[in-house]
C-alpha cells in the first residue's frame, strides 16, 4: 500500500488555463545536481493566444488570494470603448504563490456559464509566478451583459501546507470585424433542464469533465475489477466513458482525457516546471446535439444528464458542469424538424485479471453512437448526422505492495460530423488518441522512481462535396523520469529528475513547433522548429 497511500497525498486537483508565458531557459551549466528550494517558474509549449492588433479594452474578473473552499464572489460589467462585438476576447489568469502547497482544482463562472477550468502548479519555498491565457471569444454572449461572478480554487492552509494562492484574472477584449460566434450561451437550469431558443439552427453541449478531488477516480485509469489485490477497484475495471443524454435518450459519448496533475504519479517533481498536456487547460468535451434540435425547438424544458461509465455506484469523485452554445437562425421564429436515425453500438468491455507475480489487468472496451436529425431553417432544411466510435486498450502490471505498479494504455475517439443542406455536404472528421505510458518503483532504500511519457493528438480533416477543404493535426508530447527519497525532510530528498515537451500542431493554418526541456528544475531548452 506504500505506493497507492503516496499517491493519494501527491496528485492533486484542476483550474483551467490555456497558455502559459515561460522566460528564457538557462544554460546546462547551471543545472545543480539536485532540486534545490527554487526552480523555474510553470511553462508549456502550447502556442500563445493569437492577439489582433488596433483597439482593446481590458476588465478585472477576479482578484482574490484563496486559502480554504470560500468561493470569490464579484460583478462583471461590460467593458466601454470596444462596443458590445469583439473581433477576440483573451482572458489571462496570473497567480504565485509559495511555501508548501498540493496541486488544487478551480473554475471561473461568468453568469453561472464556465468560462475556465484548471489546475494550479505546486510551489517551491522560494515561491513561483505563473500565467495562463485562454481565447473565450465563443461565450461573447455572455459577455455582453452585466453578470455576477464566481472563482473557486479549493485550498487548504495551514502549518503544513502554506500556501496561499494569490491569483488575477482580466478580459481583454478587441476592437474590430466580428468573430463568429454562438448566439447564445446557456446553462441548465433548475433539475439540469434545458430550454432553448425556438429557432435554434445548431445547439453545441461542453462538458467540462474531470475526474479529480482525491480518492480513485483522480487515476481513475489505474482501477481494476473488485477481485483483483489492488487499493483502486471498480467492478467494471478502467473504462470510462462520458455521456449526455437528452430526455433519457442517448445523445453523445466521448473519452474523457487521462488528466495528469502537477502531484500526479507520485512525483511531483516531474511537473515543478512543465506539466502533463492540459493540465492547466481543461479543454471541454463537445457534443454536437444539432439532431435534436427538432426536439429541444418546443418551447418546453429539457432534461439533459451527463453520467461517466465506469464509476462505482456511490462513489464521488468526478465534475462535469454543461454550458451550451446555440446558433440562432435570424428570419425564423421556430425552427422545426425531428430526429430521424439513433443507432447505438453495444458498449463492450473486457478486464481481465491475471493472478501472480506480477499481478496484471488487461482492458478492451469501446462504444460507438450514431445519431442525425434535419432542421427547417429559412435557407431550407439541413441534415446534421454525428456518429462517434470510442475504443480503450491498456495492460496494467504491479507487484505485491504496489512498489512496482506500470501502466500502457491508449484511447481513441473518432468523431464525423456531416452537416447537408444548401451547397454540398460538409463533412469534419477527427481522430483523437491519448495515450499513458508509466512506471512508478520503489526501491529498498525508500527512492521512488516515476518514468512516464504522455500524449495527447489529434487529426482534424474537413472536406466539402467528397474534396479535402481543411486538415490540421496535433501532437503534444511530454515525457518525465523523476526521483527522490521517501519518508525524510523536504531537504533530504535528494530528488533529480527531467521533463520534455514537445508541441507540434501543422496543417493547412501553417506550422507551430516547440520544445521544452527542465532539469533540476532549471529550464535548459526552448526551441522552435518551425
């Protein structure tokens, strides 16, 4: 149990974020043999938020130091100078802090709507500074009224864990042509119904899903069936599968991605300056739920669960709260239509366990769902057909005591979505696969050793009457091997370790190539390949 107990104080929690801004690395010579009580300030090698130039106008969201679970409560007033049509919007989150402290969760609401999801960096005792950007262009509806506001990062100080999180979050919002973007932001209401507008033309659910907080389901892909000697069980084994239903009908399924927080994987060194993909990005899972539309268009409330498959009945540990984006069609009062096709796969899941020594869980599972609906709008009727296909495979092997515990795992999520009506069918089709590959060992003497390499990619083609219009793909990779000495003072632990990341995102908008590299905490490389 030494391994699972260590675990379970070190991995941690979830705030959103989308680009954090490094310094320049230092030079190899630099590099101290071990960690000392500071290191580089958080960096990843995700691509900085594009900012048009002209005109802009920036608003204070939040200001606050959070030290316990009271959430910061404020007012949002639209900004005046930039109008009430913005060609982007940028929110930045800036937040330090130092001491001890475990990685935390937090989001932001904006009239209820969550505008941001993330994890926080654990500190050093010298302390760190970190900042995060994320484009919220999609919710200028809600943007455009005055809103009350809410942030959360839960904390907990105290003559241990003494950090206080100090954090600001701004709105900037630019002058200009602009961007597209939903009509309308919505949120659930009372007993999480749905009302939409009745002339709705295409409705987009995000889920914000994490599974988070402590306890099993923070590794949720580490569990194993009830009768297998493992301190992490669930009947069904690892398989996890976030769905959404619309008045109890099945109406999308997703992967959800294998988070990696900056404690995670016993290590926290690994994370003191780049962290796993998207843990200080909580990127939403989208459901297009345009084939509803019909349905949803009736004027009346809605029933809309989201559930995870997978978690043991009575056990908490996950979030997923549900904004909801509609386009409106402008010379239409109703937009009818119906559900014409709901073809649900069998979901299939094996895991099984192979007694011995080594103790083994070998997993396969996957789902598929296909569902289309028309729409009448007043540029005539438009077909919108989804079909998602999700497949899990992982091998995960340990010894007696979970000293040694090693996990290979691979999700993929293929998503087609076709939209036909006026002009030629347009088609987007999106091959996701996260991948997990780890170890963690501990040896006679107490020295805990995580090697662990992460992926996160994706393959977007988009094509128009059968010819390729768009492509993109996405590759971020990040790949750690850390260790330090259990059960003695901060200061004896004699920890080392390096983490890489590489970032590449090519295809028809160009190319975007970065890697990052941190040694004892020093940042030793910085390069750009494109």
């Amino acid at each position: 149990m030494k391994r699972r107990i260590v675990m379970s104080m070190l991995a941690g929690a979830t705030l959103l974020a989308s680009t954090l801004l490094g310094a320049a690395p230092a030079q190899s010579a630099d590099v101290p043999a071990e960690f000392g009580t500071d290191w580089h300030d958080p960096v990843t090698a995700a691509p900085p938020v594009e900012k048009p130039s002209g005109k802009s106008c920036q608003v204070t969201l939040a200001e606050a130091q959070f030290r316990d679970f009271t959430p910061y409560r404020g007012t949002y007033t639209p900004p005046k100078g930039c109008g009430d049509r913005w060609s982007k919007v940028v929110l930045r989150l800036d937040g330090k802090v130092k001491g001890r402290q475990y990685d935390r969760l937090g989001y932001l609401h904006v009239g209820g709507v969550e505008i941001l999801r993330t994890s926080t960096p654990e500190p050093s005792p010298d302390g760190i500074e970190w900042s995060v950007e994320k484009d919220v262009t999609r919710y200028s509806d809600t943007f455009r009224r005055a809103q009350d506001v809410e942030m959360l990062i839960g904390n907990v100080v105290d003559d241990t864990y003494t950090g206080v999180i100090d954090v600001k979050v701004t709105l900037t919002f630019y002058a200009g042509k602009p961007a597209a973007a939903p009509d309308r932001v919505l949120t659930l209401g009372e007993g999480d119904t749905l009302t939409t507008p009745r002339n709705s033309e295409r409705i987009v659910a995000e889920v914000y899903a994490t599974g988070s907080g402590g306890g099993c389901e923070e590794f949720w892909y580490l569990a194993v069936p009830d009768k297998a000697p493992y301190s992490c069980q669930a009947d069904g084994g690892p398989y996890r599968e976030v769905q959404i239903k619309v008045d109890g009908q099945l109406a999308g399924i997703a992967a959800p991605f294998p988070h990696v927080w900056t404690g995670g994987w016993s290590n926290p060194f690994l994370w003191y300056v780049v962290p796993g993909p998207r843990a200080f990005d909580v990127k939403p899972i989208e459901y297009d739920l345009t084939p509803f539309a019909g349905l949803l268009n009736d004027g009346r409330p809605h029933r809309v669960d989201v559930s995870v498959v997978g978690v043991p009945e009575g056990q908490s540990g996950w979030s997923a709260p549900v904004d909801v984006l509609v386009w409106q069609d402008a010379k239409s009062s109703h937009v009818t239509g119906r559900l014409t096709a709901h073809e649900v796969g069998d979901l299939t899941n094996s895991s099984i366990h192979t007694a011995g020594s080594p103790e083994r869980v070998d997993t396969d599972a996957g789902h598929r769902l296909t569902v289309a609906g028309y729409v009448n709008t007043s540029h005539g009727r438009v077909t919108t057909t989804v079909s998602r296909s999700l497949a899990n495979t992982s091998r995960h092997v340990w010894t007696d005591g979970e000293n040694t515990d090693a996990l290979d795992a691979r999700w993929t999520d293929d998503e087609s979505v076709t939209v036909d009506g006026r002009g030629p069918a347009r088609t987007t089709a999106t091959h996701r696969t996260y991948t997990m590959d780890g170890s963690i060992t501990i040896g006679a003497d107490d020295r805990l050793r995580t090697a662990l390499t992460l992926g996160d990619r994706a393959a977007v083609v988009g094509s128009s009457g059968g010819r390729r219009t768009v492509r993109s793909r996405l590759d971020d990779t990040v790949a750690g091997d850390a260790t330090w000495t259990l059960n003695v003072p901060r200061d004896q632990r004699h920890a080392v370790g390096t983490t890489s990341e590489r970032y590449r995102l090519y295809g028809s908008g160009g190319c975007y190539d970065r890697t990052l590299t941190a040694v004892q905490g020093v940042l030793t490389e910085d390069r750009n390949a494109c």
